[in-house]
C-alpha cells in the first residue's frame, strides 16, 4: 500500500524500524473512516475487541489486557538522555546507547507473523503553529484504534509536516508483555519513544504521556513554551464572558471531573457554564498580545471509569456512549453493555469480571472492574466541549490552579504573591496517598506541577523554565496562580468541602482576583480569601461561614513541619534549585517562625 508521505526522515526510519522488527505486513494509517472500520471488524474477527451493543453503545467496544499490564510503571520508565544529571533526581535515567542496545535487542524481530501500523498522528489541531507531529510503528490494532480517538490521525498529518524533521519516532513492541523486560523510554534529544512489552494505554498510546509531556517538555525548554500535565477548561459569565483556567492535580484528584464540572444550581440560574477545552495536558505558549495561551494536544479522553457516574461527571458518561473503546471493565452479558464499581447501584448479576471470567456483582466479593479500568472516548462526544477545543491559536489563559489532596494542611483556596511565588507553589505541590493505592494510607508524595512522573528532563531546570517564562511577561499579562485543596477533612475526618460542581464556587473567587474584584488577606503561605467572598448561596445547609473559615485556617507548627518537607525534597536536587524557590522557602519559614 502507498506510504502516504515522501518525507525521507519518515521513510529511512520506518524501513529501518521494520528492518528490525520484520512484520509479515505492513499497513499505514491514512485515517479513514473506510480504513478505520475495517480495522475494526478486523479487531473483533480476533478477538482483541469486543462489539458492544449497537443500540445502546453503537460503535463502542471492549478490550481487555494482560493482567500483568493494567497500569503506568513508573519504575520502569526512563528518560535517556546524554547523561543522568539532564534527566535529574526524579526521573530513573539510561545511557542512550546502552538504551539503544538493550531496546533494539528486545524489538529485533518482534512483529514477525504480525502487521506493522504506521501511525501518523498529530497532537493538537493539523497545522496549528502549537501542534508537533508524530509516528507511531506499533504491532497493535488496539493502539491504532485508540490512537485514533486520542489524537488526529491520517495523511493530513503527513500533508503538514512535509519533509521536515520535526517529528517525534515512536516504536512500540506487544512482545510477550513480560512485564521484566517492560520499559517505556523517551530519548529527548532524539524526539524518540520506545516502548516494549506492554499493552496498556498509557505506555503505549505515545502520544500522551511519552510525547505530549514527557518529550514535549522537553521541546518546551528548547523552544520556550511550556508543556503541562494540566486540564483547561473555560467559566462563562451571565454577560456570556468565558475566562480559561488550567489546572495540574496528581492522580485521583478529580481532574476529569473539574474539567466538565457542572455548575451548581443557583450559578446555573444565574447563566454561568463550564466548558471544556481539555482534561489532562496542556501546550501553552505565549501570543501575539503578550498572554499565555493554551491548547489541548489531544483529541479524546482517556478517563479512568470506576466512579464516574451520572452525579459525579455525568459529560464524562455522556462522552462514553458511542465511538468508545472500554478498556478492563466489566461486560453486562444481559445486554452486552459494560458496568464498572461505582457507575450505579445495580451492579449486572450475569456478568464477564476484567480478567474475562463469570462475575457475578450481587455475590462476587471481587471487584468486577479494574480499579484502573479506562474509557477512551471521542472529545467531541462531550456535551461541554468548547467551541474553542479546535481553536489553533488556543484559549487565553487567566489562571493557574494547582491542587492535591492535604487532610489538614493545605486551605481550600490561596493565591501565590507574585508570579515566581506561583512556581514555588507549584513546586511544592504534593498529596496524600488513598486507600485506593497500594501502601500505606497519607503518606504524602511530592509531586510538583503533578508532573513528578511526567517530566522529560531535570525537575530543577523545569521550574527555572517556568520562571524565565513568567520573565518574558509583562506585568498584568501573566496568569495569577492559585492552589486549591477540595480535600481537607474535619477532626472526625469526614471531608469539608462538598467539592464537584460546588468547586465552581472556588473558581469564581478565583476569577474574581483575577479580575481584581475580590479582596483577600495575606497570611505567609500566600493571600486568602475572605469567608465571606466564597459565595455559599444554596449550600449554606451543608457549609457554614464557620466551616469555612475553618477550610481556611493556616496552621504555623503544620506549616512549618511541611517547610522541613519541601526542604528535604529541594536536597535531592544538588543545590540546582533556582534561588527564587529557595528564596521563596526561606520566606515562608521566616514568616511562619
Ligand atoms: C493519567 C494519569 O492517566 O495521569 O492521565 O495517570
Ligand atoms: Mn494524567
């Protein structure tokens, strides 16, 4: 079949890829629909996908994956770049040669009796002077189909890249999913991913984590733009004045669920709507007026399924109905629909559980769904996309929120002082392990930006970027940041803050600073919001002004353990730290003292 492109850099690195992985065949992704359907039916014929039912799922499958393979593994995720110092102290590093060897020995001939799918791909629209493009030669149909709701795929990508450099190589390798001989490996300096024996989304779907922030990252430093483990979404005003936002959580803090959040009802009435422009990454770079602006690289979401709900994010549900790959959830074999843990309380008795056996959800005492069960589903399926997702000149960018998940510490909102402050907050992001991870309950990891597993290069030279950014902006153009905190719980540990739709309550504070309408008190971690200026209308029942006020207490002596914390991790970084961090620490000790 044709090869869809001329450019010499694509064509020397696929022949050179088969070369060594020796398929039986070998298929490009011109994207089609004819094309994609095929590949479809093909899936099903093999069983790798499952066809739901038509009626009440059309176009919708399921997929399940080796039960050794059903997550990230960040322990097994490298960036091999020249020496360990670029890759820092929170990154694992390999030697690229040594890479190289080890990668190339695993992939020599792995696809043989197999097709190979070159996959052109682009993050961000076609031709968007913010998107990059990207080939990924994989062994699986599965990738391919997903690949295909992730990012825009097909010739269109090739049209636009010409013959120019400028493209991430990506190699994927099914093997034998042995998870001993699993890696994920991002060769910055190269613009290269490999990554062998896995089937899971996140190693293996490139585009997103290898290349979307891990390589992107790094393309940012070099090219000075910023690429960040964030969701973007837009709060329109009754005068029909939309303000963006992105926002960085770590994992299991709601970020799909704030992306499409739905406004309370008393904003509802008012005319307030949320839209969203992303859920997970965002490419920021400055415009033309001197403002940071923001896309979404990609084109669906890859959204974890148990919990999601009709209550908790009933766009995200609504996004899953059709064109949706299930990965690791439950099959309802009454009518060949899926269930996972929390979608409802009428979980299906006759039932297939995510490993492919009987499961029967009134009496198993197993869960049925993976924990990590995903949806990879269409972002134009969701009931709030914005009108700006296709944008190419991205939405312009008001705030920065960081958040984690602190039971006491952290206050439900707190601006940072200046822009470098902001980074410094950022920085010390952290959260409290769940019961839902493995290990031991509120155990707080740092994960700075909630770019800890995502950063393609040293942590300490990530946020000097993040302050020679806010350098080339002028005053009044950079975005205010902010940090968040849905998760602080009371003495008889039950949480404070109603969170969800009611997180729109924050935001508006939020945008109200931004706008410089609401007052606010300066504490040493930063400005604060008066009780009385987080609007509580219609939620006074369940949040008193008093309860509030307690959301927004800054506690010194806890402060200042975290103060030895945040020291302690700044150690790690061989006194790489800009000075206007650590300055920004020393600063808050001395307040707090
Ligand atoms: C994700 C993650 O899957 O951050 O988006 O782990
Ligand atoms: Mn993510």
């Amino acid at each position: 079949m044709s090869k869809l492109t001329t450019n010499p850099t694509v064509l020397q690195w696929i022949d050179e890829k088969l070369d060594l992985v020796k398929p039986d065949k070998v298929v490009w992704i011109d994207g089609t629909t004819e094309q994609l359907k095929a590949l479809r039916q093909e899936a099903c014929a093999s069983g790798e996908l499952l066809k739901l039912n038509e009626e009440l799922l059309p176009d919708c499958y399921l997929h399940r994956t080796a039960e050794n393979d059903v997550a990230r593994v960040e322990h097994r995720t490298f960036i091999c770049a020249e020496n360990a110092e670029l890759a820092g102290p929170t990154n694992n590093w390999m030697d690229p040669a040594e890479a190289y060897e080890l990668l190339y020995g695993i992939a020599k001939n792995a696809y043989k009796g197999r097709t190979a799918y070159v996959i052109p791909y682009s993050m961000g629209p076609v031709g968007s002077p913010f998107s990059k493009a990207g080939v990924e030669l994989t062994d699986s149909i599965y990738v391919v189909l997903n690949m295909a709701i992730m990012t825009r795929v097909g010739k269109a990508v090739f049209d636009a890249l010409g013959d120019s450099d400028d493209w991430v190589r990506g190699l994927h390798c099914r093997c034998d999913i042995d998870e001993k001989k699993r890696y994920i490996c991002q060769f910055p300096q190269d613009n290269t991913i490999i990554s062998v024996n896995s089937g899971y989304g996140g190693n293996v779907l490139l585009g997103k984590k290898c290349f979307a922030l891990r390589i992107a990252s790094y393309q940012g430093w070099k090219e000075s733009w910023l690429a960040e483990h964030m969701l973007i979404l837009g709060v329109e005003n009754p005068r029909g004045e939309v303000k963006y936002i992105c926002a960085a959580f770590p994992s299991a803090c709601g970020k799909t669920n704030l992306a499409m959040l739905i406004p309370p009802e008393s904003y509802l009435k008012k005319g307030y709507k949320v839209w969203c422009v992303g859920d997970d990454i965002s490419w920021i770079r400055k415009g033309p007026d001197g403002r940071l602006y923001a896309i979404n690289p990609e084109n669906g979401f890859f959204g974890v399924a148990p919990g999601t709900n009709e209550k908790s994010n009933p766009n995200a549900l609504a996004s899953t109905k059709k064109g949706t790959i299930f990965t690791n959830v439950v099959l309802n074999n009454q009518n060949n629909t899926v269930w996972w843990e929390g979608l409802d309380k009428n979980p299906p008795t006759d039932a297939v559980d995510w490993k492919g056996r009987p499961w029967n959800g009134m009496e198993s005492a197993e869960k049925g769904a993976h924990p990590n069960s995903r949806f990879t589903a269409p972002a134009v399926n969701c009931p709030c996309i914005s009108s700006e997702f296709e944008n190419p000149a991205g939405v312009p960018i008001s705030a920065f929120v960081f958040g984690g998940r602190r039971a006491k510490l952290a206050p439900l909102v707190y601006q940072a002082f200046d822009w470098n402050h902001g980074v410094f907050v950022g920085s010390i992001m952290a959260s409290e392990t769940t019961a839902a991870a493995s290990g031991a309950v509120g155990v707080v990891r740092r994960d700075p930006m909630a770019m800890l597993p995502f950063c393609g290069y040293n942590m300490a030279d990530y946020w000097q970027h993040w302050i020679d950014i806010g350098a080339t902006l002028n005053d009044g153009k950079a975005p205010k940041i902010f940090n968040v905190n849905w998760f602080r719980k009371n003495d008889d540990d039950a949480f404070m803050w109603p969170g969800f739709g009611d997180n729109l309550r924050v935001l508006q504070w939020i945008l109200d600073r931004c706008d410089g309408k609401a007052d606010a008190v300066e504490t040493p971690i930063g400005f604060l919001p008066h009780a009385e200026d987080i609007d509580l209308e219609g939620i006074e029942d369940e949040v008193s002004l008093d309860d509030l006020r307690a959301m927004l207490d800054v506690d010194p002596a806890l402060w200042l353990s975290e103060a030895d914390g945040i020291a302690a991790f700044y150690a790690k970084f061989d006194g790489k730290v800009p000075g206007e961090m650590q300055a920004a620490l020393d600063a808050l000790r001395a307040k707090l003292a």
